[in-house]
C-alpha cells in the first residue's frame, strides 16, 4: 500500500463532499476486507451523531479502538479535509488557498485530533454558508460544550451549525 490523495471537486461542494465520503467508505471497506482495518467497540457514548450521513461502514469507525495492521503506512489513520480554493475571512480569521480543514478521520483521535476536527466542521460551514452553497437536509446543530475539554475554547458560543457527518 502506498500513501495517497485524492481531490474531489464540483461546482456543487455538498456533491463533492458526498463523493469524497463514498470513496472514504470504499477504502475503509477494502482496508477491512483485507484484515488491514479492524476495531473494537468503545464503551462510551457517542460525541456526535447523524445517523443519516456517510452509512454504516464509516459509522462503525466512529466510537472505536482503530487498529490498522501496518500503522506505518497510514500515519495516524486515513481522513477527509476540506481544502481552500476561494479564501474568505470568518470568525476573524483569513485562510489561505490551499489550506485544509479536517472534517472526518479513522483513528483513534485524541484530544488536538477532536480540536482540529471541530474547528474544522465549524470552519466548513463558514463556508457553505458565505457562498450560499446548498446545504438543504445536512444542518445539523451540534452543542460542542458537550465535550468536557473544550469548554475553554467555546465558552461564548455554546452551539455550532455543521454540515452532517457520521463522526460519533
């Protein structure tokens, strides 16, 4: 196996998103029928969830202990990003072209990995929202004081807009 990326683009962001996801559930799916993946339950509840985005494949990943059989080749894990093609200032930061957003990722994340990932869902609806993308049926408002140690970091704004996603 060889590290790689792949872009998906559409005029229609919400459709390239979608294709990235089916092609993230693909990989997954290759990765454990190949006994590459494999994953034990967590006890814990979830930390988000849309049980109506990404399918069940991703779904599974999402409240679990991940192990991948050749860790060196995935680095931590395999994951989607939103990549910057036309920057806009939002919540008092400008971006940069070419800078990613990480909106979902397979393996086990820690607490950076779930800081990343929220400001990343945050950030990428700043998008959908400043081009007046259509995102009819993937809002989803999520309470991320939910999560103990980013109290600090959302203590003024309690609930966040995203679009879905089947991280749990």
């Amino acid at each position: 196996m060889v590290p790689f990326e792949e872009k998906f683009i559409n005029e229609n962001p919400i459709i390239a998103r979608e294709y990235a996801f089916y092609f993230y559930k693909n990989y997954a799916t290759i990765l454990e029928a190949h006994q590459q993946l494999s994953y034990k339950p967590l006890k814990d509840t979830p930390l988000l969830s849309n049980e109506n985005f990404g399918g069940i494949v991703i779904e599974k990943y999402s409240v679990v202990d991940v192990k991948y059989e050749q860790p060196e080749l995935f680095d931590k894990g395999i994951a989607i990003y939103m990549v910057v093609q036309n920057p806009i200032t939002y919540r008092r930061k400008t971006d940069q072209k070419g800078e990613r957003f990480l909106i979902h990722g397979i393996w086990n994340f820690d607490t950076p990995d779930i800081k990343n990932f929220t400001a990343g869902l945050i950030r990428e609806f700043g998008y959908y929202e400043n081009f007046n993308y259509n995102r009819a049926g993937y809002d989803e408002v999520v309470d991320f004081l939910n999560l103990d140690f980013l109290k600090r970091d959302f203590e003024k704004t309690k609930l966040h807009t995203i679009l879905s996603t089947p991280f749990r």
